[in-house]
C-alpha cells in the first residue's frame, strides 16, 4: 500500500502536462509506436460510398460547385429533387464483416489503422448524440461501425486510429460561424464530437482534417490537444497529425502530413506522413474505378522506400463500397503489399533513416544498430563498421551490376538478399564504394515486383551527417527522384472549396 503510494507520487511527479499553446504541444516527443510502425492504413467509408461517383467529395462537387458531370449523373439515374440524405437509405453495408476488414488490414503488414469517424458531409460512423438521423446508427449500416472495428483490432498488435473532420460543408451552423464571427458549431457540434470519439473508442491517432478555412483558435484545436495530451484515456500513447486550423498543416501539432501524397525525397528532422490512395482519383469507394486507377504493388513498395528512408511514415487508404466490402482488385494489393513487407520486415519496422537517403539508380536505405545504443528519439543511424545494418532498397532492379556511391567496402563487408539470407559476390570501386553482382539472385524465390532489399553488414564507419549536409537531389540523377507526381484531384477540390467560401 504504501509502496503504492509513493509509485503513483513519483509517476505524477514525472508527468510532463503540456499548455495549450503550439510551443509546448510541439515539444511532446511523438510515443514510439508510432515510429516503429513506418506503415498504416488508412480507410475512408461514408455516405459518398453510395453515389460512389468520381470522389468522396461527391456532394461538394454536386452542389457546392454544380459540376455538370455530377449533374448528369443525378438527373441521370436519380428522381428529381433527390437529395443527398437520402443516399444514406441505400448505405446498407450488408456484408459488412469488421473481422474481415482487420484480417485483409493484418494481411498488408500494416501496424496502426486509421479511420474516417466523419468526413465533409458530416455523416458520423458512430451514434453521435449532435449528429441527429445523419450517422450510421440512425440510418444507413444500423451500428456503431467504429465500435464494432475497434473491437476486431483489438485483438491484433494493430493500433487503432480515427480521422474526424473538423468542418462539415453543409452544416447550417458552420455556415452560419463562417459569416457572423460565431462559435456555435465548433461549441455544439464539432469540440463535442471530439471529446465523444476520444472517450468512448480511445484511439492512438487522431488525423484531423477539414480545418483550412478557419483558425486554431476558432477550432479550439489547442486546448483539445492539451486536454488529450495531460488528461484524455490515451494520453500517453496518442499521436496527432498538423490539420488544425488555417496555417497550421506542416508547422504545429504532432507529426506532420503538409498536403495529401506528400513525399519528402530528403530526410527532414521532424516527423511526417506521407498518405496515398490505392484509388489515384479518390479515397472513398468509386464504382467507376479502373485497374489501371490503382496503385501498383511495385509503387506502393517504392513510396513506402522512399518514405521511411526519410523519417516518414506510410499511410495507404483504402475505400470500400456501399455493401461493406473492400473491392477485391485492393484487396488483393493489400494482401501483395503485405507478402511483400512481411519478407523484409527487418528492413521496415523499427528501423531509422541511415546516413544516406538514397543513392544513384533510386536506391534508397534504411538501418538498424546491432547493439542499440543511442537515444530511440534519434533521427537517424550514424554509419559504424562493427554496429551499423544497412538496408538497401533496390526499386526498379534492372541491372545485374549496382554501384552504391554512399557505401564503403572493406575486406570484412558482407552482403545478401534480406528475405533469403543468399550471400552475394561484391567488389571496390575506384572510389571504395560497394559494387554488388546480382548474377546469383534467386528471383524465383522471391516476392516479384522488381524491388528487391539488400542486407549490407560491416561497411565501413563514415561520419556524414545527414541533416547538416543533405543529399541535394540534383546529386541523385533523375532516376532518384519520385517514381510519379502524385497529384490527387483531392487537391485540386480543396483548393476550389477554400477559393469558394471566401
Ligand atoms: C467530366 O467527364 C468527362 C468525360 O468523362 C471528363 O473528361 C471530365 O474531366 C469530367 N470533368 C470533371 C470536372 O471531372
Ligand atoms: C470575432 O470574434 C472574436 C472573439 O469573439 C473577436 O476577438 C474578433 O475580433 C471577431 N472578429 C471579427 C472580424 O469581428
Ligand atoms: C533502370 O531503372 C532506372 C531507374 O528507374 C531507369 O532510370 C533506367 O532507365 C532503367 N534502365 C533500363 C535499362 O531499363
């Protein structure tokens, strides 16, 4: 009892409590889970499943923007005067299967989840109290969809995690807010709502979004992550993103995510996120999606590559459709995906950037320390002959001899194919740097998607900081660079929303 005592004085004694302000919320050093994670999935479900036409901003491009496709489509296909709420009759999600959709998310080797508790049109995927006849419990699915998910990873190493938007396009008390310097939706529905996800469902992410057309300071965004910070259920494995109000993405918050798909392609001191849609041309389901609309195994693997290499982490979305089903052509990514990260996991999870980014022929590394030593909150793995595993990540392999510039061999150095344990022939350039034969890669034993991860042991030690000097990416020839502009309509709608209520 009384040692008891003294263990919970000493603990509130260490307890770190943090002020509303972005000085000492930015100064919360990010729970490692996290960062040992490298890769998640992201899930968008909503109303905007049942149209399912052209992107999850449906409604907005319909009636907020009166694009004539949507219009067509509508006249089309739906009676007059058809209104929005009403596509929540046909959500019926009837073969939804929360079991189903852990299993396919543990089969993609990724380690947290990430959820869309209510996305732009304000429809909530729990029976929120201030969101009347418009969330899942009321109409559409009949269940609290995030509670029944949140049970099923339960029972999985994954960490649970919910997107919530902060603004909804229509809401007549947001609209009202934005012309009469009012308060009343951000009081009564959105700083509720947040507390009522956070509480009842405890999540280990919260990834705001919708917050651009308005302050912190209107959203209340600091004083929400002071409370969730000091005193929430989760205080002290929560992450957050930076979408916290006009300004503040890729500045303030938790980890930084600065705009949809993007990919640093140097390594940044601060921690990111990079998140991409399977769906190139939309985060929710589309039933007008193609093969050739959906990211490759192959370039899901390279972005994930690139990504961690340079202190970032990987979010992949996913959107099912109106049945509750994830559409099997992505299904079946994510399974390959997974096969894939599986085979090299030593070389994904818990690792951190290495000394080098990348290399010529897009090359890219990541490393792991035999004896771990130094502080885990370090950006990067300084290279030490003795201690130091680097992972070479060969994207497109289409040579059978590779030069990496920003190794250096020594008699003792030892390289081999990471998911095989296959020893391979290695030389010296004229530079000392390592040249590998991969002649005697035994591809048929491989996962085949043309990237394949090398495990380099004993290079010899090299002092180059990466933060002080960073590869400038002129240095890495034009193969180096990202495989493809990732460039969603997403971003194009937010900048039309935000043009459009001004
Ligand atoms: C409308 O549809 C046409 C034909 O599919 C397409 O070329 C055009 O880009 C669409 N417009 C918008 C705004 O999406
Ligand atoms: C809006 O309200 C806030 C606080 O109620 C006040 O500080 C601010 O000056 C107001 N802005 C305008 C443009 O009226
Ligand atoms: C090999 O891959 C690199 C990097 O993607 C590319 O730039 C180069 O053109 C390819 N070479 C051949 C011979 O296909």
């Amino acid at each position: 009892m009384f040692f008891h005592i003294l263990i919970t004085l000493f603990a509130t004694v260490l307890t770190q409590t943090y002020e509303p302000t972005w000085e000492s919320i930015d100064s919360r050093p990010l729970p490692d889970w996290y960062d040992n994670s490298k890769f998640g999935i992201f899930m968008h479900w909503g109303v905007y499943c049942v149209p399912g036409y052209r992107s999850e901003w449906f409604w907005w491009h319909w009636q907020g923007e009166n694009d004539p496709n949507c219009t067509e489509y509508m006249a089309k296909n739906y009676a007059p005067g058809y209104t929005y709420a009403q596509f929540a009759n046909d959500f019926r999600a009837e073969f939804f299967d929360a079991d189903a959709f852990r299993e396919i998310v543990e089969a993609s080797g990724a380690k947290y989840f990430v959820f869309t508790s209510k996305h732009h049109e304000g429809y909530t995927m729990w029976p929120s109290k201030v969101s009347w006849n418009w969330n899942s419990v009321d109409i559409g699915p009949k269940i609290d969809v995030i509670d029944a998910l949140k049970k099923a990873f339960a029972k999985t190493d994954i960490h649970f995690g919910l997107y919530f938007s902060l603004y909804e396009w229509f809401n007549p008390q947001y609209m009202q807010d934005t012309q009469k310097n009012t308060t009343d939706y951000v009081d009564q529905i959105s700083y509720p709502q947040l507390l009522d996800i956070v509480n009842t469902y405890q999540p280990e992410v919260v990834w705001s979004d919708g917050d651009w057309d308005m302050t912190a300071e209107y959203w209340k965004s600091k004083e929400f992550i002071a409370w969730l910070y000091n005193e929430s259920p989760v205080k002290d494995t929560v992450v957050v993103n930076d979408r916290w109000g006009r300004g503040v993405m890729g500045v303030h918050g938790g980890y930084l995510t600065y705009e949809d798909n993007y990919i640093a392609g140097t390594l940044l001191a601060r921690k990111w996120e990079n998140c991409d849609s399977l769906d190139q041309y939309s985060w929710g389901g589309r039933r007008t999606m193609r093969s050739g609309d959906v990211l490759s195994v192959h370039d899901a693997i390279a972005e994930l590559a690139q990504t961690i290499a340079c202190n970032g982490n990987f979010l992949l979305n996913v959107g099912p459709d109106m049945h509750g089903k994830i559409p099997p052509l992505l299904e079946e990514r994510l399974r390959q995906i997974g096969d894939f990260v599986k085979a090299n996991a030593e070389a994904v999870y818990g690792t951190h950037p290495w000394a080098y980014q990348s290399d010529l022929n897009n090359v890219w590394y990541t490393s792991n320390l035999r004896n771990d030593n130094l502080p885990k909150q370090r950006v990067w793995n300084p290279q030490d002959q003795q201690n130091t595993i680097i992972y070479a990540w060969l994207i497109d392999v289409n040579l059978t001899e590779y030069t990496l510039q920003n190794v250096k061999v020594v008699d003792q150095t030892k390289v081999t194919i990471l998911s095989t344990g296959t020893e391979l022939s290695k030389s010296k350039g004229s530079n000392g740097e390592l040249i590998v034969n991969l002649d005697k890669v035994p591809w048929e034993k491989l996962v085949r998607i043309d990237v394949l991860v090398l495990k380099i042991e004993y290079a010899q030690s090299d002092s180059h900081d990466p933060l002080a000097s960073p590869t400038p990416t002129s240095a890495l020839g034009e193969e180096s660079k990202k495989p493809r502009d990732f460039k969603s309509l997403r971003q194009k709608d937010v900048e039309i929303l935000s043009h459009s209520l001004k």
